[in-house]
C-alpha cells in the first residue's frame, strides 16, 4: 500500500500525524507528509485511520 499527501491540500492540522504517527511527519515546510513510499503491512490500518482522519482529503491511496 502506498499513500501520498497533497501539500497544497494540506492545512497543518496534524490529525494524520495524532493517528498514525508511524505513517506520517511533518516536512520542512510544516506540511504532512509520508515517512516512507510505502507502508508496510502492520501499518496499514493506522495508515487508512490518517488518511480516512484528514479533514480536506489531502491524503490518498495510491
């Protein structure tokens, strides 16, 4: 499974990185992010709790 974040979507907000902090980090520009391309398997969930947690949708499944 691999998820990205969309920067320009993004607003800060951190839930993603409250529920899935082992899938998600703030970047040099104060944005989320992905920690790595993809996500292994027993991150899965927490992965789709952040992306599913993100109030703008700028996390996405890829």
């Amino acid at each position: 499974m691999k998820v990205v974040v969309d920067p320009e979507l993004c607003i800060a907000c951190g839930a993603c990185i409250s529920l899935a902090s082992e899938v998600y980090k703030w970047d040099d520009e104060g944005k989320a992010k992905a920690i790595t391309e993809v996500v292994s398997p027993e991150n899965e969930g927490v992965a789709l709790e952040g992306l599913e947690g993100c109030p703008t949708e700028a996390i996405k499944q890829v």
